[in-house]
C-alpha cells in the first residue's frame, strides 16, 4: 500500500472526527487549520505532497491551541499516527514541538 493512501485511512477518519468534534465546540480557528491539513492530505499524490501534512500535524501542538479532553486525546491519536507514518517514510523518529 501507498504511503498516501495508508496516510489517508489512517489519518483522515480521526481528522474528520477531530473537525466534527472542534466544530460542536465552536473552536472555529482551530477547526479551520485542521480542515486545511485534511485538504493537504486528501489532495496528496506522492510521498512529497504528503510531506506537507505531516509537517503540520506534527507541529500542531507548537501552535498554542488549547483543547476539550475530548479534542486533546484525538489531537494525541493523530499524532501517534504522524509519528508513525513519517517514521515509515523516512526510518527516523520526528521531534514533536
């Protein structure tokens, strides 16, 4: 299986649960920047463009977002799943910020 598609089933659900989650709780900033990785990862064709997402869902905690216990723990599975798709394509384990 592809890298991308792989990224896809494995990442994306949770992104979906994620929006829907940051949406009932009207964190509509948030909600926006997780939408626009899903955008990324979604339109992702090789390696390279999935770089990209990853990148950003790896970086995400730098941004200063506060979280629901809810939300917190999805924003956790994702990154574990982050970790382990970019430790697949490049053998090394990523610094999370």
């Amino acid at each position: 299986m592809h890298h991308t598609t792989a990224a896809r089933n494995e990442i994306g659900p949770l992104l979906d649960q994620l929006i829907r989650q940051l949406d009932a709780e009207g964190s509509a900033t948030q909600k926006a920047h997780f939408k626009r990785i899903r955008v990324h990862l979604y339109d992702a064709h090789d390696n390279l463009d999935l770089t990209q997402s990853m990148i950003e869902l790896a970086t995400c905690t730098a941004m200063g977002f506060r979280f629901s216990n809810t939300a917190d723990a999805l924003v956790n599975r994702i990154l574990t799943k982050t970790i382990d798709m970019v430790t697949a394509l490049e053998g090394i384990r990523p610094v999370v910020h």
